[in-house]
C-alpha cells in the first residue's frame, strides 16, 4: 500500500470540499424546480444544504491559503491562473451570500446562477492548475 502525504490529505480536503460546493449547487438548482410544489420544503432544503456548504467553503479557503503556502515560487502564468481562480472563489462566495439574503424570486434565481458559474469558473482554473 502506498504511503499517506500531508500533501495528499491537503487535496483530498480541498477537493472534497470542492465537490459538496460545487456539486451541492448543481444538485440543489435541479431539486429545486421539483420541490416547489410542497409549501416550505424549498426554503427548508436550501437552509440544510447551507449547513454543510458554508463549512466546506471554509475548509476551500484554508485550503486553498494551504495549498498556496505549499507551492514556493510558481512561474507567471501559474500565478495568474491562481489569480483568476481566486478571484470567481471570492466572486462565487459573495453571490452565494446575496443569493441566501434574497427577498424576491428574480434575486434568488440570479444570485443562484451567478454563484454556481462562478463556482464552475474557480473549478476549472484549479483543475488547470492540478
């Protein structure tokens, strides 16, 4: 069996992470048209699907200064594909926000797909950086 890095355990978090952000959003945005028709249920899967996607983009951020701490000195290029994706990071983070304090259906649908293409986005450029 091979052996376990702190390297690796640092990935696995990150893409673990990544994954319950990511493809929470993508999961929640196609249940949502189907939860609609029962009064509440809507608001009710949103509010525990923040429960564990707010602490997973917690453990992205740490991560990510982790993983940058780990990198020494990258070319150019590296870090400004780093810059790009920390940037959709930041931007997916505050429309995740906007979209939890919305008051009108418009707002919510909005601010929902801003942040899931802006999560999208910071995905990609971190598998180009992988």
């Amino acid at each position: 069996m091979l052996a376990v890095t702190v390297d690796q355990v640092r990935i696995f978090l990150h893409v673990l992470a990544a994954t319950i952000w990511v493809g929470g959003q993508l999961t929640l945005g196609a249940l949502v048209p189907a939860l609609r028709g029962f009064e509440g249920v809507t608001k009710v899967a949103a509010g525990r699907f923040n429960m564990v996607a707010w602490p997973a983009f917690a453990v992205l951020f740490i991560t990510g200064i982790w993983n940058m701490t780990a990198l020494g000195d990258p070319d150019d290029a590296y870090r400004m594909t780093l810059n790009v994706k920390m940037g959709f990071v930041v931007l997916s983070g505050i429309a995740a926000f906007m979209h939890t304090r919305a008051n009108t259906k418009g707002a919510l649908a909005a601010w929902g797909a801003i942040g899931l293409l802006t999560a999208l986005a910071a995905l990609f450029f971190g598998v180009q950086l992988g």
